[in-house]
C-alpha cells in the first residue's frame, strides 16, 4: 500500500508531461519561522513576498503597534496592514516604512481601530503572491511584488464607502492626496533601533501610489486627528484615507512604487516595472522569476515521504536567495544609481544592504559563489561603493552601517569570492578597504573595523580587560580573516612580508586555546586566562554563545584544533561531547536567558546550538577526523528534526538566509565550513535526486541511491563513474558539473574516509 500511495504522488508531485512547466513556488511556504516572540525565535520572520534580492519587500502586518518588530505574528489574528517593510531581522529593526489597509464604512485610521479579524485558512502566501481575506470588511486584499514596486488589489463589497488607509509611520513623515490623478504620495523617515547610526539625516523613502479608479473622496491624517480640506500634511505620523464607490466584488487595484532618491525616480521605477500592467501579468511574472531561480535546484524522483523536506527546501532557497537586497535603482537612462546609506548623496553604481556578514559570510555569500557568481560580483561592487562612500567595509548594514555583532567578516566575503573566481571586481579597492579594517578600529562603531585591533595586532589576541566586550570571539574570527587576507596576498602576488605577516596571524587561534579545558578562553593582557573560567557560560568574552560553541570556530585549520585538542581521536571525543553534554548555560552575563540559550536548552541536542551561528559549521569537522559517517549522522538528524515547513519551523533566527542557507547546502550533501578554501566538506545527500543547473547553463546530478530516512550514511561515492574517495568536494570540480552517486546504506560503512589524504583542507596541512 505505502509503495502504491508513494507511486501516486510520484505522478501527482513530479510527473508532469515534459511541455509543462514545473512550479516549484507552490511549495515554498514563507509562514515557516513566523510564529516568533521576543523571548523565543522559531525563525524570526515575516512572509515576504518579494523577488530574489528585490530592493523592497511586501508582508502583512498583525502589529497593532507600528513600531513593534514582530511585526507579523503567526499567533496573531487580527491584521492592520500590507506593509513595505526593509527589515532584516527584528533584533535590528525596520526603516522607511508605509503600509496600506483597506476597510470599508468609518474612517478609521490607526491600527487599533482598522485592524480587522483574518484567519490564516484563508490567507495564501507565496514568495510572489500573497492574499488574505478581512473578515469586519468583507474585503480580500492581495498583493504581487517586481524589484521595487508592487501592485496591490483590494476586492471590496458594495459600499459608497470603500476606504484604503494608507500609514506614512511615525518621526518624519509625508502625505499629499493628488485626486485629479488618483494618486497618493509621501515619504516616510521612520526607523526602529539604531536611529542615530544607520542613515543619513536626510534620509527619505520616496513613495508614489496610483489607484486605478476615481477617487470619490479624501482626508488626511495626522497622528490622531482626521484634517478636513486639506491635501497634504508633515508631521510626527501622517496618513490619508482614501475613499472610492464600489459595486460588490469589485476590486480596485493601486500601483505603488518607492525610491530612495526621489519621487521622481520612484515614478520612474513604477514606470519601469508595472506600468500599463494588471494584476495577474506582474503575478505571473514574479512566479515566473521565482520558478527560473527554484528550477536551478530540482528536487526529482521524491515521493510522499518526501513532502515536508521538499516543502522545508524550497522554503529555505527562498530564504537564502532574498538577502541582501538591492539599494540601487535605475534612472531614466538605464544608469544604475543609489542613494549613499553611507554620506546621503546619490552616487553611481551598485548598493546591497540589510545584511549581517557575522551571520553570512558562512555559507549564503559561499553559495552565490558557487550558484551565482554573477549576483557575488554585484555583492562585491556594492561593497567597494561601500568603501569609498564611508571609508570602511560594512560587516552589519541596514542600510548604513550599525553598530552590531563582531568580527571582520567582510574580509571572507571579498575572498571567498575573489578566489572561488569571481574576479571581474575592483579589487584594489577592495584590498584597501580589507587592509584597513585588518588594522583599525572604527572610531564609534564596534562592529567596523575591528575593535582592539592594536592589542590584537601586538598580542596576537583581543585581551579582555580593555574594554572591548566578546574578545574571544573576536580573536577567533580575526584569524579566520588574517588567513583570507593571506591566501588574497597570495593569489595577489602582494610581497613577501604581507604574505608572511597574514601567515603567522592565521595561529593565532592557538593564543586562546586553555589547555586545561581544551577549550578556546578569553585572555587578559597579561596572558591570563579568566579565573573561574566556564565553558557554559554564554556572553562575556564570546558572542551569543559560549565555549563549546566556540571552540570550533577554526574554520580554516580544524588540523591544528585537532592537534591542539590532543590528536584525532581527543578531537571526535570533543566533537562527541558537544552532543552528550546536558544544556546547561549560565546566563549571568546577559542577566536573563537570551532567546539563543532557551533555543539551544529545549531543542534535545545537549550543547549544540543551531539556532545560532557559531557552531553550525561544527558537526561537519567529522570529515577532518576520519569519522566522516558522524558527519553523515548528524547532518541528517539537524534536517530532519530541527526544520520544519511550519510556522514553528526554524529552531532559532534564521538570519538573512545563513539558517536557510545551512540546510540547502546540507540536502545537496555538501557545506563549505572554510568559505575561502573551495573545498565542501561532504555530509549526507537528502534526496533521491537533485539535478543542479550552474549558471553557466552545466548540469550537476546528485543521485542517492537506496535513500531512506533509515540510509543516511555513504557507502560508496562515484564522480562520473568513477569512485570519488575523499571527504569533500572542491569548487571547480563542482562548477563543472557532471554526475556523483552516493550509494547510502543504514550503518556506518568505518572503512571510507578514515585516511588523512581524504580529509579537507587544513592550513597546518601544507
Ligand atoms: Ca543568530
């Protein structure tokens, strides 16, 4: 019965004559993860409908506060809007904001009193295409999305009265009703968090909304009072309400557009991308846009069995392909042109913000390497602009730089791309901008530069008593960034001294190793390690994390944590421990258990933490210690128990696409832990089949025969026909393209991958 059942959906899910095309968007559920709160992160998301890397995104609002970064709750049942929203996650917040909401009768206008009821069975969303229907107006809204404009449709009943309030937010805002052309217009300045750091002070976004019926009637806003007669207004809050005669079922539909710039450009960009167009067109369009992207990874041959992981990857390709976003628009020459985050000017060339490199230099900017080359040099341009326009590479924009996490993990970013091939950039400056952050601090923002960058450089450490917090983290991701630094020199030809220089700071991981835990710990400048050091102690000297999380973060020598830690076998010991150790935490450094401790206390994994970052490379360093299959195992268990295509789905932030991004990798069967080395550590394929198209139009087929929730271990790799024997793959090969066969059988096969010639790169290899 279960092979006929599995038969069935076969013909049903994959099965379709080889004219039709596939659609692949009707399984990406842009829910998942949306069912958070403050205290506890199942994703931290919003459904965005959006295209890939788009400069604007589109989500509902179940807020009944505009200023609350939770802004769509899953548990919520009242909606009080469809908002552009710019937001990367509600840790930093949301700017330039507006939304639109029908209601039909009274005038109301703030979000406690045009909220309506909604129910989530009848809402559809998608990654282009959302829908939902107001229950206290008998109204269905919906809303489609091209890069920087949208097009929304509000089906009313029959009303003399049927209202769109349009909410320009709070700090600085502008709304003028222009009738004559059935257009509204304004700007919105509001931001949450960071106020004084991520924008200019003239920072606007210019919005323009065309409707596509007469206006009837009108009022503006202005914090809480209607104003009569009048057409426009500015203030702390303003808003318009704008009123139309509807016959029943019929929809009006608006046109809205913005720009950074002006709102000329914002017309000119409407006028680009849903000009003289309906609805359904940019609909189909945008599915189309989204199924060219999701159609590069197809899942083939999957069966019922398989439904929740096909749903669970598309999901998470959605996710991994929307961040970073667009903050260049085109002129009326087709010239591209920004708004500058960074000095408030316009300025040529491209922009990518709301991104957090701490979290996605691990495997989101890898996989555009490797996928989309052409999206890295885009990414790599807007990061030179970067660089000229405020003297500094961003690690955290949105949109300028703000004040967030550690690291130096632009440095990776540039690197990784520049040596996986992406080469056509301007590296001079980009090199310039890397040297600079290698040996400078920000003069206000911790998280540019690198903050203790004079101690470190004199040290070989960030010590902890200099007033510079998570130096332990800091340290160990500054070395990974010294190691990209020297293998970039290299590649450059830099002279010898650099080469050597960058070289030497590659070890020094090795400063904060305490040989009597075995574990990474911070250090004083004397050279002392903390007193009552506690490797489950969260914060302090590391970030969002503790030791054991840290500990890993070696990403370019596991080879030399390995002998640091005792040998290979003192290595898995450790890798093991990770797993049987119960969650215990002390959060006394936060005062309060932060959401990434509770995600990790109740997910059954002990110390493991994949709801934060730190450690989600680690389960992979199996394949550096001759065990590749606890690599095999334990991939298998994070995808299969800790993602979900539910609401609840993500087991902590999924954070600009990195959470995503993790598990897309880990279906394919491979990760890139050292995102500059080019070579994938290999794990556990969860498909029977994925066929890969390269940019470059190459064919990548990744069979897994005998496949089962029960067969998660390799028994036998073939390349081609050919017997591949190693623990990783490498760039080249795989842009390539061409056919691997894992053979997967249900026990460990304790013969293969157990020799150093087959494990990854190590820098104390050479
Ligand atoms: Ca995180």
């Amino acid at each position: 019965m279960k092979t006929r059942i599995n038969q069935l959906f076969f013909l049903v899910l994959f099965f379709l004559p080889a004219n039709a095309q596939k659609d692949y968007t009707k399984y990406v559920m842009p829910i998942m993860g949306s069912q958070s709160e403050f205290s506890l992160s199942n994703g931290n998301l919003y459904p965005a409908t959006a295209l890939p890397w788009g400069m604007n995104y589109w989500s509902p609002q179940t807020a009944t506060k505009n200023d609350d970064r939770w802004f769509y709750s899953y548990n919520r049942y009242y909606l009080t809007g469809i908002r552009q929203t710019h937001q990367p996650s509600p840790w930093t917040g949301d700017y330039g904001v507006f939304s639109l909401m029908p209601t039909v009768g009274k005038k109301n206008f703030l979000e406690e009193d045009r909220k309506s009821w909604f129910s989530h069975k009848a809402e559809t969303s998608l990654p282009h295409y959302y829908k939902v229907y107001l229950a206290d107006y008998n109204v269905t809204a919906e809303v489609t999305p091209t890069e920087r404009s949208c097009m929304m449709r509000f089906t009313f009943p029959e009303t003399n009265q049927a209202n769109v309030v349009i909410d320009a937010f709070a700090r600085a805002s502008y709304i003028k009703v222009i009738p004559e052309e059935n257009k509204v217009i304004g700007y919105s300045t509001d931001r949450f968090g960071y106020e004084n750091q991520r924008v200019p002070s003239n920072f606007k976004n210019y919005f323009v909304i065309y409707f596509d019926k007469p206006i009837q009637n009108y009022s503006i806003w202005k914090e809480d009072a209607l104003i009569k007669n009048e057409k426009e207004t500015q203030g702390k809050r303003t808003g318009a309400i704008v009123s139309f005669s509807t016959k029943r079922g019929e929809a009006v539909q608006a046109r809205i557009s913005s720009s950074f710039i002006s709102w000329e450009q914002a017309d000119q960009n409407l006028k680009t991308e849903v000009a003289g167009r309906n609805f359904d067109e940019v609909c189909s369009e945008s599915k189309e846009i989204w199924n060219k992207q999701l159609s590069r990874f197809s899942v083939e041959n999957a069966t019922l069995n398989d439904l929740d992981k096909v749903r669970t990857f598309y999901t998470c390709l959605y996710r991994l392909l929307l961040f970073p976003r667009e903050f260049h628009e085109l002129d009326a020459k087709g010239n591209i042109i920004h708004y500058s985050p960074y000095n408030g000017k316009v300025c040529p060339g491209r922009m990518y913000t709301d991104n957090g490199f701490w979290d996605t230099f691990r495997a989101v900017h890898p996989f555009f390497n490797l996928f989309y080359p052409t999206q890295s040099k885009y990414i790599l341009e807007g990061l030179a602009n970067t660089y000229k326009e405020s003297g500094w590479l961003p690690e955290w924009a949105a949109p300028g730089h703000i004040d967030i996490m550690v690291g130096s993990n632009s440095t990776s970013v540039i690197a990784s791309a520049y040596l996986n091939g992406v080469k056509d950039v301007d590296i001079k400056t980009l090199w310039e901008g890397i040297i600079k952050n290698a040996y400078n601090a920000h003069p206000t923002i911790t998280s540019v530069g690198r903050a203790g960058a004079k101690e470190y450089d004199a040290l070989g450490y960030v010590p902890n008593d200099i007033g510079v917090k998570e130096s332990a983290a800091r340290t160990l991701e500054y070395a990974y960034a010294d190691y990209c630094i020297y293998k970039l020199a290299k590649e450059l030809k830099k002279d010898n001294k650099t080469i050597e220089t960058f070289a030497e700071r590659s070890f020094n991981y090795k400063k904060l190793f305490y040989p009597k835990y075995n574990l990474m710990a911070g250090r004083n400048s004397k050279g002392d390690f903390r007193e009552n050091f506690n490797p489950f102690s969260w914060g302090g000297d590391f970030t969002e994390g503790n030791s054991w999380h840290y500990s890993w973060c070696v990403f370019h020598d596991p080879a030399g944590l390995s002998e640091l830690m005792g040998g290979q076998k003192k290595f898995v010991a450790m890798l093991d421990s990770v797993f049987i150790l119960p969650p215990v935490f002390d959060e006394s450094y936060y005062g309060q258990v932060i959401h990434e401790i509770r995600e990790m206390q109740i997910m059954n994994f002990g110390q493991y933490a994949h709801g934060n970052q730190p450690i989600q490379h680690m389960t992979y360093l199996y394949d550096w210690a001759g065990q590749p299959w606890k690599t095999q195992y334990w991939t298998r268990q994070i995808m299969d128990r800790l993602y979900k295509p539910t609401p609840d789905g993500y087991c902590g932030d999924e954070d600009n696409g990195q959470t995503s991004a993790w598990y897309v990798f880990s279906a394919l069967g491979f990760y890139p832990v050292s995102p500059v080395s080019g070579d994938y550590a290999i794990g556990s394929p969860l498909f029977p089949e994925l066929v890969l198209t390269m940019e470059n139009g190459r064919k990548l087929t990744l069979k897994a025969l005998n496949n089962s929730d029960e067969n998660v271990y390799i028994d036998n790799i073939d390349w081609d026909k050919k017997e591949y024997t190693k623990n990783f793959f490498t760039h080249s090969q795989l842009q390539k393209g061409g056919n691997i066969l894992f053979q997967m059988i249900p026990k460990p096969n304790y013969r293969r991958g157990t020799k150093k010639d087959t494990f990854p790169y190590s820098f104390s290899d050479k």
